[in-house]
C-alpha cells in the first residue's frame, strides 16, 4: 500500500513537470514553489558537492575531506578502495574509490560521504576523470554541526598529512644566504632513536613523554592563559650522555621537523628574528652547547673585552650600533627569541636547549617561560646499562649483570657513548663486551680509591 502511494505521487509529478511546459510563466512558477516545498517535506537532508577542481585550481576542500577520510579510518568500511602515496610521503594510504559511500556521526548529527567519479572528454578529444564528494547531513543539523565540522576536517587533514610525510631537518648557513631566499638548508631527518632506545630511567622517559602529550593536547588551554603555545627544553649533562638522541626521540615521537639553529652563523638580532619567522608549526628548534656561547654564560664567567657575541652597545639597542661596527646578537635578542613577542610566531614549538654545564649559564635563560622542564641527562645508570645490553647486544640477562650494579653504585662513572661503544666493537662477543665493560669500570673505582679491590674481584 505505501509503495503504492509513492507510485501515484510519483506519476503526478511527473505530469505535473510535463505541463508545466505548456502553462503560463506565472503558474509554472507557482508549481515549482509548491513542487520545492512538497520535496522539502518528503527530503529532509541537504547535499553539498566538493569538486577535485574549482575552476583551474585544486579544490584544497577535496582533498581535506579525501585525507580525513583515511585518518578517521572510515575507509576500512568501503567495498572497494584506491591505494595512493601522497607527496614527500612515507606511507601508502588508502582512500574511497569512485561510487563508495561511508557514514560518519559528529556530536550526534549523521553525515554520509559519497566519492563520485564522472568520465568527461577534454576539448582537445582526451578523457578526463572529474571527481567530487557528496555529504548529506539532516536539514535540523546544517546550522548547528556544518562549521564545526569543516573546521575539524582540515585540522584532521593537516595532523594526518604532517604524520606521515617525511620529516626534515634544518640547519642555517650563512654561505648559502642570499637576498629573497631562505635561510634555511632541509635535508630528509631519518634518525633512528626512539624513546624505546634511549638509555635512560624509564620513569624519567615516561616523565617526557607525558609533559610532550600535555603540551600537545594544550591548545585551548594556551589560548585560555594568554601564552604562546610553545614548550622549553633544557637538556644539560656530560658529553655523551644523550643529549642529542634525546632531541632525534622528541623529534620522532612527535613527527615534528627539527631546525638546528648555529648561532655562530647568526650575525644579529635581525637576522635571528628572520630565522624564526621562517620555522614552521609543529618544530622542535634546538640550539646545541649553548655554554660555548659567551653572550648567555653566567655573567660572571664572561670576558669583559668585548667578544663575537658581545657589543655594549647592542644589549641596549641594535639599532644604536655606530657606523661600522658589525652587528651581533645579544643575551636580550635570544630571550626575546625565546619568550618575548617574537616566540609567539607560529604554534606547537618545541624550543630545546642543550649544555655540557648548566652552571656556566645566565640565570635569565634558565627561570620558567624560558626552559620550562630541565631535563638532566646523567652518567649511565644500571637501568641505562639494562637497556643498552638489550639495544646493542640482544642480552637481557647475565652473570656480570650484579657485578656491573654494585660499580655503578659505587661511584663508577661512564657515559652512555662510553659504554655505546664497547658494545659495538665487541657486538659479536657479548661476554667480551660485558667483561671489558666491568675491567674499565674496577680500574676507574680502584684509581678513586673508594671501595677495597677484593670486593670487586671478577669471579666469573
């Protein structure tokens, strides 16, 4: 009975359509009002078309909704999808192929999505695919969840995409700087260290981890405070200690690029400035052995002739330097740079500095806002040596394990690199390794003189 009903609805429609052809403007016009009010009733959704191409350009939309597709994962429900690798990527993607059709629920409003694929001839004779997706949505859901929802696509888009491209690593150069270029060189960033590698506390790591997902997660509520939204590191320690692993495992836990910035390639505030505007969102920017710096070691530590860093006149006002005298930066510049008005250009930064000794740094760079966490990167502990032994040598277990415990305790001191590379000369004698490991460590403690030898005499 009810199919029977849409049968004569739809036959008179139809007449209705072919008479109008024959009636009057005016009352053609009246039944086309009542024709779209009768639709309105019986179709209560609204369908809006995202096309490949608008005009001669690429239709940014399109591929937002194609990229947030994938990150939702809402292809996996398609009959039939299109593997396709998207530039500077480094993973294969899937997306909807032409005809598919998913469903998505946002904040209670249901969305279908439709891939559509129309073969059309170009003027020159050539066929040319055109593709667009179609979203419906109910007609009571268009006002409340439309923006809202275009606005978390192209956030969804822009995380998947920067996830999976391929990272880059920025460094400054001066001999390649040149008027209307930038001041940046990238070469691809594929280095190996993860969190799972560093030779570290595993309460100190997760410790990182979950101040980098805070930070992370915290764009409203920077935005809440009132402070950029950025994060500084300090990671001080001997040398060796895995510091620089530590930047690479940040840089590769948050799939972010890094800039090294050399500050001796910098020649002033200006230019420090440019380098900055020139990083982008979602970077981790070092500054490495920045004691080696004389303008920002502790002031009682720097010369008072005036130095490459140092000018009297720059730390009042750059643009007070006299006719001939070269600029450079200052203590004031890179705190600017750090927390002044210029940090604020550009989001999700991750500002890390390193030191071999944090107590030859100037109090000003050190205090919150600055170097918000200070990360200390020590000698190698028994935890480190654990992870070290299973990263470099497959061993998880073995006799010398206590004895190597009881010298570190002791006051035995060796870095992680140290320790890194006995285990890569002797990685095809597992026991040699250990064994010279322990040798290195008993000759240190007997030259301190702290513990009696026979207490740690080999017995193995």
């Amino acid at each position: 009975m009810f199919k029977m009903e849409f049968s004569y609805l739809w036959t008179i429609l139809g007449c209705l359509a072919f008479l109008r052809g024959l009636l009057p403007l005016e009352i053609a016009e009246a039944i086309n009002r009542g024709l779209r009010r009768l639709n309105s009733h019986w179709m209560p959704y609204v369908v809006f078309e995202i096309p490949e191409f608008e005009g001669a350009s690429i239709n940014e939309l399109y591929k937002n909704v194609q990229l947030h597709l994938t990150a939702k994962g809402l292809c996996r429900s398609a009959r039939k999808t299109v593997l396709c690798r998207m530039k500077n990527s480094a993973n294969t993607i899937s997306t909807l192929a032409g005809g598919e059709a998913v469903m998505e629920t946002f904040e209670g409003a249901k969305i279908w999505w439709t891939h559509t694929v129309h073969g059309n001839k170009a003027t020159d004779g050539s066929s040319q695919d055109q593709r667009s997706y179609t979203m419906k949505v109910h007609k009571h859901d268009r006002d409340r969840v439309i923006s809202a929802y275009l606005d978390v696509i192209r956030e969804n888009a822009y995380n998947f995409q920067h996830k999976n491209r391929e990272m880059l690593l920025y460094s400054n150069n001066r001999s390649t700087y040149s008027s209307g270029r930038h001041l940046w060189q990238a070469v691809h960033f594929k280095h190996p260290s993860t969190f799972d590698t560093l030779a570290m506390d595993s309460s100190q790591l997760q410790s990182v981890k979950a101040d980098l997902d805070s930070f992370v997660a915290g764009k409203e509520y920077f935005q809440r405070v009132g402070r950029p939204w950025k994060r500084g590191y300090l990671l001080y320690g001997p040398a060796g200690s895995g510091k620089s692993s530590m930047i690479a495992a940040i840089a590769n836990y948050l799939k972010w690029d890094v800039f090294d910035l050399e500050l001796t390639q910098v020649r002033s505030n200006s230019e420090l400035k440019q380098l900055l505007i020139q990083t982008t969102n979602k970077s981790v920017i070092v500054i490495e052995d920045i004691d080696c710096s004389v303008c920002l070691a502790h002031p009682r530590l720097r010369r008072k002739k005036p130095s490459y860093y140092e000018t009297s006149s720059l730390e009042s006002s750059e643009e007070g330097t006299p006719e001939g005298v070269e600029k450079r930066i200052t203590l004031s510049g890179l705190l600017n740079f750090t927390d002044g008005l210029w940090s604020c250009c550009g989001n999700e930064r991750i500002l890390i500095f390193t030191t071999n000794h944090i107590e030859k740094l100037d109090d000003a760079l050190l205090r919150p806002g600055r170097m918000d966490l200070h990360i200390h990167m020590s000698f190698c502990t028994y935890a480190a040596f654990k992870t070290l032994v299973l990263n470099y040598l497959m061993v998880d277990s073995h006799l010398l394990f206590p004895k190597v415990e009881t010298l570190l305790r002791s006051g035995a001191k060796v870095t992680p690199a140290q320790v890194s590379e006995i285990m890569i000369q002797r990685r095809d004698n597992p026991s040699g390794a250990l064994e010279e490991l322990v040798s290195s460590l008993e000759h240190q403690i007997l030259s301190t003189g702290k513990i009696h030898p026979e207490s740690h005499k080999s017995t193995y």
